[in-house]
C-alpha cells in the first residue's frame, strides 16, 4: 500500500495523505507507475468529456495539454528541459551532467519545451472524438511503463539523486507488474491499436536510453522525465498511420 501512495505521491501533485519516505517502497513504487498514468489519464479523459460541451476542439486540446503539467506539476516536463539543456550542450559527460543539475533552463530547454508543447497540442487536435477518449486514457500509462523500462534495464549516472533510490530498488518483479498493468491498460482501451502503442513506446525507450546512456554512463532523474515527455509525443504520433490504414482517417 505504502508503494502505491509514494507512486502517486511522487508522480503527481494530487491531494494525498502524508507519507513518511523510505527509501524502499519509494523505489518499488516504479511498479505502479503506469496505474499513475491510468488515473491520470481517466482525469484527462473527464475533462475533455467535459469541455466538448463549452468550448471548441482547440481551447479543449489546450486544456488537457496544461491540464497534465497541472496534475504533474511539471515535474516530467521540468526533466525534460534539463534534459535538453545537457544533452544538446555539446559539452562533456561531466559537464553535461553539471548543467542538468542547474536549476536555471537553457534556452535548449526553453525552444525545446515549446516544440514539444505545441507537437501535443496539435496530436491531440487531430485525434478523431472517438479515439480521443482512448488515447487520453492509454498514453499516460504505457509512457510511465516507459519510464520503468528506463529504470529498470539502465544504469543511473550519479552516485546520489532521487532517481537513484528507484534504480537501486526497482528490479525485473517491479517491471513485470508495470508490463502487466500497461499492457491491461492498452488492450483494453485499444485493443490491437493498444499493442501497437506498447511495442513503439518499448522501442522508443530502449533505443533513447541507449543513446543517452552511451553519452552520459547512464540514465539520471530527468532523463526519466525526458523519457516520459518523448513517448507521449511518441504515442500520439503513432496512432494517426494506424488510423489512416484503418479508417482512411
């Protein structure tokens, strides 16, 4: 009980009860990080139920695009931006490293974060009503499933961090559960449309985090926020060639 709370306690700025960390079933809370993504993603689903009724498609498409960084409070976001910020700098591992960890955004985070904002925004407008709902649903949880790949299969780059607690505790249990629940999630939803996001999600990770890892030593706190960030992204894209073979979308 205490992994799922510190799983939404970490993952989210929802109201939730106080919990005393432990470093423990903090890093096993990755095995739940894809239900995270489920409620999330129900929440969003809510409000574009909600808003089809008020506004049009494109107020609606800004409203669950900031609605996620709300929910969030940015924090995936925010590591994508230091992200950007390192990786793109030119620099070396160790430099790289330093400028990910200043608290100040580049302006390689900035246009970063903007591009990658206004990709959303435009995904999201483009989904058909009814497969709107689904995705909003899907994505949130298959790209957290992500973020337990990363953690999982990939070495963490620092000696101390947060992101390190989960890579010491997290292991291949954490990851079957985390499979288990996003691949419910997917199937359900969407069924062979859902396979198919899991399969381009999994594929994503495995090769960004190869390539960072090749120019970092391994993964970092923001990495899994850029990870997060980028599938999603990913996903939404992913889903229009799938369309168009089926429904001459």
């Amino acid at each position: 009980m205490r992994s799922i709370l510190f799983a939404f306690y970490q993952l989210t700025r929802l109201p939730l009860p106080g919990v005393h960390f432990d470093e423990k079933p903090c890093g096993h809370s990755t095995a739940f990080f894809p239900a995270v993504g489920l409620l999330l993603g129900a929440i969003l689903a809510m409000l574009a139920w909600a808003a089809q009724w008020c506004f049009p498609d494109q107020v609606r498409a800004v409203l669950l695009v900031s609605g996620m960084v709300v929910l969030t409070g940015g924090m995936h976001l925010d590591g994508f931006m230091d992200s950007v910020d390192g990786l793109f700098s030119g620099r070396t591992r160790e430099r790289k490293l330093e400028i990910m960890r200043d608290s100040r955004v580049g302006a390689f985070g900035v246009i970063g974060a903007v591009c990658l904002l206004l990709t959303k925004y435009t995904l999201i407008l483009g989904l058909p009503n009814q497969v709107l709902t689904w995705m909003l649903i899907t994505v949130p949880a298959v790209s957290r499933w992500g973020m337990v790949i990363a953690i999982t299969a990939f070495p963490y780059a620092r000696q101390e961090g947060l992101g390190k607690v989960y890579a010491v505790y997290a292991d291949k249990k954490e990851l079957l559960i985390a499979t288990l629940i996003a691949a419910l999630t997917a199937g359900l939803a969407l069924d062979l449309q859902g396979i198919w996001l899991m399969a381009v999600g999994a594929t994503f990770t495995y090769l960004a985090c190869r390539r960072i890892t090749r120019e970092l030593g391994g993964l970092t706190g923001d990495c899994y926020g850029f990870i997060n960030e980028m599938t999603e992204v990913i996903l939404l894209a992913a889903v229009y060639p799938f369309l168009r073979l089926n429904t001459g979308l």
